[in-house]
C-alpha cells in the first residue's frame, strides 16, 4: 500500500520533515553529541537514527506542555533509575546543563534520587556528572 | 557505644529532631497520603517509618538546590521507569499537583517518558494518574 | 512555526494519515484489546494514544524487515523481563496467539526465559498466560 | 537422539529423582506455598513446575557452600531489588521465617535495602512481609 | 543422601552427560563464543560452568516446542530490555546470526525493541550489534 | 529555619558525629575501598559522600538486628540483581569477605542468583568476584 511504504520510508517527504524539525531541536538541546550518536547510526540501523531525530526531538520533545528544563529533569531520573545507561546520562546532562540546569542542580538531583532509587544507582549517575563537568572544564569553548 | 546507640535510637532527641522536620516537609509535599504510608509502618517496621520522615524529607528533599517542583520530576522520572512503583507514583503524582506541576505537565512528562523508558512503563504511570485526578475531581476538598 | 505546530498537532492531515494506519495495524495485531488501551487514553493523554498507533504500529510495527510473529518473540521476552508489564503482556500474549504463535510456543518462550531472566519473571509472566487462555477458552468466538 | 529424548521428558526416572529431590527440598523451606506454585503450573507449564522442583531446589538449593538462612538473605536481596515479584517474596518471606530468620532480622533487612535500591522497593517488600506475619498470627498452627 | 550427593555432583555421569548434552548445543548455537564463556568459569565457578550447559544448553534450549530462531529473538528482548548484558548480548548476538537470522533482522528487532523498553536500551544494544557485525567483517572465516 | 540550615549544614556538630560514626563502620567493613568512594565524591557532591557514611553506615548498617555478614548477603542479591553496579560489586564482594563470608559461599551466592534473575546477571557479578579474588591473591598483605 502507497499510504504504508511512504510511511516506512524515512526519506519520503513527510519523513525528511519530521527528522530535520527533530535534528534542529537536537541540536539546540544536545549540540553536537545528539547529532554525533545519530551519526553514528547511519551504517547499522539508520531507521533508528530516523526516529531518534523524527520521533523523540520531533514528534515529543518540543511540544509545548512541558519546557525542555522540565523535561531534561524527568530524562535524569530515568536514565538514572535504569542503570547501564550511561552513554545516554553523558548525552542528557551535557542537555541538562544546555537548557540552563546548572551543575548544583544536577548533583541535587542525584543526591535526591538516591531515595527513590538508592545509593549505586545515583553513585554511577553522579560519576558521570563528573566526567561531563571535567570535560566541559577542559574545553570552555565547546 | 554511647553515640552509636543514640544514632540507632530513633527516638533519640536528635533523631526526633531530624524526624519531626521531615514530617512536616512531608505533610506539605505530600499532604495526608505521605503520612499515611509512614503511619502504616508503625507496627512493621518503625525505623523504616523514621528514615522516610527524617531521612528523605529531612535530610533530602528539602535542601536548598534543586526547588520541590524539580525534585518531583525527577522523582515522576525515577518511579516510571522502576515500574511496579504504582502504590509510590500515587503518592508521588498527587505530590507533584501539590507543588504546583499541573496535570497537563505531568501527563507530558509521561508521555516524554516513552522515549526513554518504553510506552509499557509509560501506560503504567499514566494509569496511575487518570486514577489520581479522577480521585481529585471526586472529593475536591481535598 | 507552522511546520512544528503541524507535527505537534495530533490531528493534522499527515497525523491522522499514520496514525490511521497503525490503528488498522493494531487492530489485526491486537483485535480489540490493542483498541481499547487507546480508547482509554482519550480522556488522560490522548498524544500518548496518538502514538501508541502512529509511531508504535504506524511506524514501526509493519516495516518489512521482521515479520510479526518475530516481533512478538521480541516483545514477550521485554516485557517478561522488565516485569510489572502484566496489562501489557496480557494484550500481547493475545497478539502472539492471533499472529500465529501457538500456546505451546508461548509457555516454551516463557520456560526458555528462566535462563535469562529468571524463574520469578518468568511464572509472572506464565500466569498472565494462563489468564490470556483461559479467557479464549471462555469466549471461543473472540 | 535419545539421550536427548531423555533429557527433555521430565518424567523419566532421572528426572523424575532430581525433580522429587527438590520437591523434598521445597517441602522443608517453603512449606505448601511452594508446592503450591507448582502444582498452579500443571495445567499451563508442566515443565516449568518441574524445573522449579528439579534445578532450583534440587540441583541448586540445597548445595553445601551456603547454608539455607543464607540463601534466603540473597533472594530476599533480589527479589526487593527486581520489584513486582510480590508473589515471589511472599513465598519467599515465610520460606525466610521457615529457615530461622526471625521477624526482626527480614524488617532490618529491608530496612537496609532503601539503601541499595531505594526506599520504594524496600517499601513495596515491606507490606508484603506485614501480610505474610499477619496470616502467620492468623493461623498460629501454620 | 548419595542422591542428593549424586545429584549435587557436577561430574557423576548423570551431571556429565547433561553437561555434554548442552556443551553440543552451545557449539552449534554459539560457536566458541559460548564456550569461551564456560571455560572462563572453571577457576572461579565450575558449578555455575554446569549449569550453562547442562541446564541452560542442556535441559531447555532444545527442547521441542521452540524452535533457536524464535528463542534467539526471545533472548534479545530480554537482554536488550535488562540492560547491563552486553557481554551475553554480544554472544547472543552472534548465536543470532548463527541460527539464521539477518543482520537486517536483528537491527529491526532493536528498532522494535525502542517501543517497549524505550530508545537508550535499544541504542546500547544496537551499539553491540555493531560491534558484532563489524567483527564478523573482520574475520569471514569465523 | 535554624533546625532546618542545621539538619543540611553537613558539617554542623551533628551531621559530622553521624558522619564519622559512619566512616569508622565503613572503614571496619568496606576498607580503604570504601574510603575511597566517599572521597572520590568531595569535589563533585560532597553531600553524596556524608550521606553514604552517615545515613547508609552510619543510621543503618551497624543497627542491631541483623549482622554484617547477613547485611552483605542481602546487599550481594540486590548488585547482582540491579545489574550495571559493577563498581559497587567489587566494593561489595571485598566487604563480603572482610566480614567473614568465603570466597566459597560469595560464588554459591551468585550461582543460587541464577534462579532468581537469570545467568546473564549471575554470570556478570561472578566475573567481578573473579577480578576481586584475582586483586586479593595479587596483593595478599591487603
């Protein structure tokens, strides 16, 4: 069916004008390591890069309803309560500190998720605030 | 040990101290649901009654750093993406109307939740909140 | 921006278009049951019901590259591992049985989970089986 | 390959040994609600009910190198931390009292785990252990 | 008990011929990947060694009722929605691709994987794929 | 208030005498790993670091009612669960042994985590047991 195969293929019209609405709010929100991991899909699963772009920062992220600093706050708590994902609590916090979170609010909010999610969780979420912190640190200008 | 037994003495001047403050963060925050989960714990394991009070609200939640209204986002965040939280996601979504997220802010954060947390977990917490503010709309002196 | 308020816009012309098409998808996949979980979303989150159809079965569900009954393989073993996803592993057991998947197949998948996610997810998700079965016996015409 | 034939029927006379083992084993640390589980899985998955009994309580249970109290403190470890495995640690709480962990020592244990994996987890396990001390008084002969 | 002695006994010819049984599977699911993995736990945990392959390989993988195609695709919802399994995904991965699935299959199973246990999960594990396909490219003979 | 600036000024008189009765447990229990944590936190979120002392081992590990070795068995079950912690595994196992429990009974431990949350965690937290016996054979006068 036209209607089905137009759906599913990400560079039809509609599809390219969803991704480049999201790529724009990605790089506004993540700057350039939202855009380096949807690069970074192009050779194994540029779908998914799609709907990274089209769905999450297209469809959802800038919806009005919800300011991205608010949720940049509900990404921490889940990304932190999730463990294993820290590649992506690399990404978000350098997101939280871009949308104006600043760094004694990031490390609070670590500290407060140690109640709702304990103490190891937060730990490796605040370990990765740090290396971000540093990095930012190292390279003013980026 | 003197000192140790008043630090494990949960009612010990000091810890009825640290208690009484969290308390009283708690019945802002939380009004009569929050109590209510320290009360049911009386007869089953009072200090863990204690540490929600002093602990959680009296040491955590209401450090200067992150405001109430970021704290329950992450918190929104945190207990969506633990699943089977539902009996915590209701205290904590009537906590969050508390502090002044409207519900078409929390029912955002939900579904911004889908792209980190999946839609299964998402659905869950949304449930969680239809039930939530059908209770308020029943009874809304409360 | 025009652009962005289309996308946004839940009942745009290019909205209902996918999101026509995942229903219809979702329908063949989850009969009723799939319906009714976006029926009961139009009061609390009707964007969260918009793209439980259109990005879900719209977008994702019917690409060519994996056949249903592989995609249902997929989604019992999720869902059986995340746990606490009993209303959604209830829908899709269902749909596991209505894309061809036997009952035989389905408790050999949840037996074969034990090994990767262990005996308790595993008999949680075996009851919710045992649920989905013994409705259908009740009501072969379904 | 009939040796594989073998070890795939569970009512051969080798499997039937390992199985009885472990049923022996259940009957001593969970009483008649383990046997129950497996009884629950005649109708749904036989084989499930059987390598309950047959690897979990008999190839693995009552292994020497960690003592029954000990087993128990480890899955009650897990099963707070998992989340939405109430069933599991209901069992596995009387099973915990069956061994000689006393009252006492599964609320500290509890109490503990708050600071492992947070204090809804810890909360959640916590009214299950009040239900299971609350049959227990119910039914002083049990 | 000498049964119970016999049955605790990782090497009486019962447990052995187990064991044989599932170290033939995992060779042919696995290749040496799975191997590799057993043969790392003979200093530090033999018994466990065992259990992968008497039980795991042994006991359930092929039992009739589910043919490695429709158990690898299980596998990978679990382990792509638990997190923290990259090692097992990278051999379960491979075990895919062994059992005939696609490289376009298992990616579109990850994209699938976004809606249920959400996009940081299926990017972690997409990451993995990648990794495994590129060796793969590396090494045809293997 | 001035209770409340008391309760969050981690070093007032009481905050510091919780503190330090929480880094004599810690250096009793965890070592100089432990130790080494908390300082690892100063820079980044020394809050986070009084906390770990004061409330985890201060408020709660040295409580009466349940010892240090059944304290470890339960914090083994809930790591190995969690999954992705890792860090706090090879902390964790140290302080295991330092509290009496074998290398013998920590790997009987994992094994028996098999049955409750899957090999693929099991196997994750036995290859950490691995690193931490290899460390301590390494450097024995440690």
């Amino acid at each position: 069916m036209t209607g089905t195969a137009a759906q599913h293929d990400i560079d039809s019209p509609e599809n390219l004008a969803r991704r480049r609405h999201g790529q724009s709010v990605l790089s506004e929100i993540d700057g350039h390591q939202g855009e380096a991991v949807i690069d970074s899909l192009a050779d194994i699963n540029p779908a998914l890069g799609h709907h990274v772009a089209a769905f999450s920062f297209g469809d959802i992220y800038d919806r009005p309803g919800l300011d991205p600093r608010s949720r940049q706050l509900v990404t921490l708590g889940i990304l932190t309560a999730l463990g294993g994902c820290e590649p992506q609590l690399k990404v978000h916090i350098g997101a939280a500190l871009n949308v104006g979170i600043s760094r004694e609010e990031i490390t609070e909010a670590l500290l407060h998720a140690t109640v709702y999610c304990g103490f190891p969780r937060a730990l490796n979420a605040t370990f990765v605030a740090r290396e971000v912190f540093a990095e930012r640190d190292a390279t003013p200008a980026s």
